[in-house]
C-alpha cells in the first residue's frame, strides 16, 4: 500500500498534482525499516507466536523502530529465511545457527540463555517400555521404537544421536526397529506418552515447563536418562544489519536482548537471563554435526 503525506495548507489542485506520480508508480513515501526475525519451530506454532509476540514488543520499544516475528514451518525455513535476508535476527539452536552462520558472511551469535552454555537432553520413556531411570542407557533399548524431534534439533536429534553412537556404536537405524521424527518436542512428549514410540529425545527445559504447567502424565511417561551438557541455543544476527539499520546496531540488539529482565518475558523461553555468546561457543556443535555426517 503506498502512502504520502499531505497537509490542509496545499491546494487542492496542488494536492492532486503530489498525487499523479504515486498513481503511476512513484511512491513519495519514506518506509520506517522494520526489523524482521524468526525462531526455530521447536513447539506448537501457537505458543510461539504468544512467545515471540512479546519478545518483538520488547525489541521494538527497545530500538525506536518497527520489529516484527514470522513463523517458520521448520528448521531449515529458518536457515533459508535467514540467509535470503528476509530475517535479520533468528533464535536458533546450536546446529541450525552453526548452519545459518556458515552461508551468512558477517553473521554472529549474540546472545543466549544463562541455561545453553550447559545444555541436556532428557531420553523419556513410555512406562509400557518397562524402563526406568539409570545413570546409563541400558542395553535393553536395542530394538525398540524411537523418536527424536526434528531432523535439524540439537537437543532433539544432533546431541542424543551422538550420545547414542557413542554408547553402542551403531547408528540409530541399526540400534532400533523404528526411528522416527517428530518435528518438535512437544510432539515427541505426546508420542512416547501415547506409546506409539516407546522412548525419545526432548529438550530437557520444553521438557520441565511442559511438566510445571500439568501437561505431562509422567505415571506413562518419564526421565530415564540425561546427557551431559553442551552448548545450544542462540541470538544470531546477519553481518550486514550495521549497513541496513545504522551503524552500532548490532550491539544495540545485543544490549537489548541482555537487558531482558521481564520475568514473564524470559519464562516464556524459559530463562533465568540471556547473557553474550559468540561463534567460537559452538564450535563443538560443528564438530559432533561433522563426526555424525550432519554437516560437510
């Protein structure tokens, strides 16, 4: 929609002229940038779209300028939007901003949450399964049904299938009848409880909120196992946002997303506080993404 500006004080016949070069193309109108950023789709679009409202709420007010939220359908929609520029900003995890960075030159972590540098997996179980909690996974996994969460999660597919490779020196299809993916944790908590996989890997913090708020049976589904801890989730920003926004506007995002204090604000994540994070934090997320032939 184009738009101009016009005031009482031109005359008509003068108004009418201002508006002959917009009808035929000309836009005399000035566009206030807008910064544009998504997320990973690692719950139900609805509680993201609740989440990321807020947060571009937040960053608008912050910044003096417009910020919007798109929703992504899937991991990779989040690299590609990222690198194609539609995004400036992108909350990412551990593999999918290692990905974003690689094909964005300039492009650098920002922030993250004071709980990724030391990130987990929980492997939760039907009760059907006849697991139970153990400092290891245990051999009697073999030949049951496994899910992860989407092809491109950290926590939900990168991370456990390493562990995983590991611990029994096979790949996921040669250790379980079936191996599945869900597409986001919340589905993956669903699945294991409904037994339609007898065992999965969740992000341990989607995990501990799902089962605060009561949404989570844990008499048929539970914990049996948590991974040590690894770098995950991140603020990543484009390298060209200085040369689109002004310059120093990179670490004016940065200071907005540290300065992030409300505490409904980082429940929704959920998180204590964001704190600085750059690129060299994930270089071991590249390197297990390459020994598992996740990444070239």
């Amino acid at each position: 929609m184009k738009s101009f500006y016009c005031w009482k004080v031109i005359p008509s016949f003068l108004t009418c002229f201002l508006l002959l070069p917009a009808l035929s193309g000309f836009s005399l109108t000035v566009h206030a940038q807008t910064l544009v950023f998504t997320a990973i789709p690692d719950q139900d679009e609805t509680r993201l779209r609740q989440r990321f409202g807020k947060v571009a709420t937040y960053l608008s007010e912050q910044l003096n300028i417009p910020v919007n939220y798109i929703p992504v359908k899937s991991y990779t929609a989040a690299v590609t939007a990222f690198r194609n520029n539609q995004v400036q900003l992108a909350w990412f995890g551990g593999l999918s901003g290692v990905q974003a960075r690689r094909l964005s030159l300039g492009a650098r972590a920002l922030a993250q949450g004071a709980e990724d540098k030391m990130f987990k997996t929980y492997f939760i179980a039907n009760k059907g399964s006849g697991l139970t909690p153990a400092s290891q996974l245990p051999d009697s996994i073999a030949g049951m049904r496994f899910t992860f969460g989407s092809k491109g999660s950290t926590s939900g597919r990168l991370m456990p299938e390493y562990f995983l490779r590991q611990q029994f020196d096979k790949s996921p299809d040669k250790l379980f009848s079936r191996v599945g993916f869900s597409g986001d944790h919340q589905k993956t908590i669903e699945l294991v409880a409904s037994g339609a996989y007898q065992l999965g890997a969740v992000n341990y913090a989607v995990w501990e909120k799902n089962v605060a708020e009561s949404r989570v049976d844990t008499d048929k589904v539970f914990v049996i196992w948590v991974t040590p801890s690894y770098p995950d989730y991140q603020w990543t920003i484009r390298g060209d946002v200085d040369a689109q926004f002004g310059a120093g506007f990179s670490q004016r995002v940065q200071h907005a997303l540290l300065s992030m204090r409300s505490p409904d604000l980082l429940a929704s994540f959920p998180r204590s506080a964001f704190i600085p994070a750059q690129n060299s934090d994930y270089k071991p997320i590249e390197q297990v993404a390459r020994s598992i032939g996740l990444m070239e």
